[in-house]
C-alpha cells in the first residue's frame, strides 16, 4: 500500500518545472529528425558533380537545399579590393582573400580565395582580376555573426563575410548574397592564395540535449518524491 500526501507549494512548483523540461526534451527530438533529414540531403548534395551557380540558385527558388552544394562558376574577378578576413590557420591568426566575382550569366557572388601569404595593402587585387576564368567550390551560407562578434571595418579587417556589403557596389545587377564560394584545391593560379575548403560541419547534439532535458525532468522528480519520503508524506508497504 503505498500513502501520498503531497506537499502542496512543493507540487505547485515541481509540475511547470516538469512540463518545461519534458518540452524543451520533445523540441529536441524534433529537431535530432530535422538535422538527421538536412545533413542526410547535403551529403548527397556533396556526392553531385559541381552544379552551376545559376542551377543552383533556381534549384532553391523551388526549396530545395543547396548550401554545402559543389558549385560552378564562370567568369571573373571584379575590379574591387580584396577584403582580409580574420582566420585562424594551424592555431595562429592568419587572413583569407574575399572578393566578388561576376558570373557570365550575370550574378555576382563573394568568392573565398583562401589563404593569403601576408599582409596585404587597402587596394590590394588578385592577380588576374578580370580575367575570363571558370573556379568550383563549395557553395557556403553566410551566417549573421553572434552579439559578441567583433565588428567589421571595411577599410581595414573583416571579422566575418558580410557579402552584403561587398556586394553592395553591385545592386543594380543580380547579386547572391546568402552564399559564398570557398574555392576548391588547387588554385587555379600559383600567385593565388591557398584554398582551404570549408565543408559541412555542422553539429548534430540534439539526441544529447534531449536526454539531458528528459534526466533534469527525471531529476527533479526523483527530488520530488525522496523529499516527501523523508518527510513521512510519501510511505509504501502494509497499512500501521
């Protein structure tokens, strides 16, 4: 026989502390299927031959996903100064090349050239800027940097790719600004900087956050339950 007398302002406080954290442990479940589903389509994203950037992008007006895609571009350097991103490259500082690129077909994208050998002047340009030439690479989203991410200066370092101020002289003309290209090994050309490709490392913890969630829940109601046994409220076997 088991006797329960619950603690009312106990109980009261346990039953939304179980309800938010059995929720929270759900919506992680949802998401452990959604991010199982994304990073399932961008591996065979990956498995595809180079697509290019015009397919691409009708491809994701008809909702398909197309970040971490491999991806074709033809055309060339715009005239414009390279912009140093901050990187980090075998544990030091180090600066990748940013620079739009204008497409034959008329879009203009940021393109990643890699790793540049050092310091570089404010209208610094790549070697053969303008020149008629087709790169691939893996096509990247641009991600809005967090709260405490240092802030850009354009005429000086960047410290995350805002392409759409890079591509901000281009408006007028078709400009893809939720991507850029990091360009694939090896450079086209020898004065060029080192490509270093970024691929899809995306985190997939959710099955971790869930059961952590559902072990607080458990938790609290082991709490619960151990305080009302040591208070005599909560008694189990045969009737006194």
């Amino acid at each position: 026989m088991i006797r329960f007398s619950p603690a009312p302002g106990l109980t009261l406080a346990l039953v939304p502390v179980l309800v938010i954290l059995l929720a929270l442990g759900v919506w992680q479940v949802k998401r452990l299927a959604w991010k199982t589903d994304l990073l399932a389509r961008i591996e065979h994203g990956q498995s595809l031959a180079p697509t290019p950037l015009q397919t691409l992008m009708d491809d994701r007006a008809q909702g398909q996903i197309i970040a971490w895609r491999k991806v074709l571009v033809q055309g060339r350097i715009a005239d414009e100064p390279v912009r140093p991103l901050y990187a980090i490259r075998n544990s030091k500082p180090a600066l990748r090349a940013l620079a739009p690129f204008i497409l034959d077909s008329g879009l203009i994208i940021t393109v990643d050239f890699g790793y540049l050998d050092g310091p570089v002047t404010p209208d610094f340009r790549l070697p053969h800027s303008g020149e008629a030439m087709t790169l691939s690479g893996i096509l990247k989203p641009v991600r809005t940097p967090g709260p405490f991410a240092p802030a850009n200066t354009p005429d000086g370092q960047w410290y995350w790719p805002d392409t759409a101020t890079i591509l901000s002289p281009f408006f007028a003309n078709r400009t893809v600004e939720a991507f850029l290209v990091d360009l694939d090994k090896p450079r086209l050309f020898q004065d060029w900087p080192t490509p270093a490709p970024a691929h899809a490392d995306i985190p997939n913890n959710h099955l971790d956050y869930a059961l952590t969630w559902f072990g607080l829940a458990l938790a609290a109601l082991g709490i619960y339950l151990g305080w009302h046994v040591r208070n005599g409220r909560l008694r189990f076997g045969g009737s006194s």
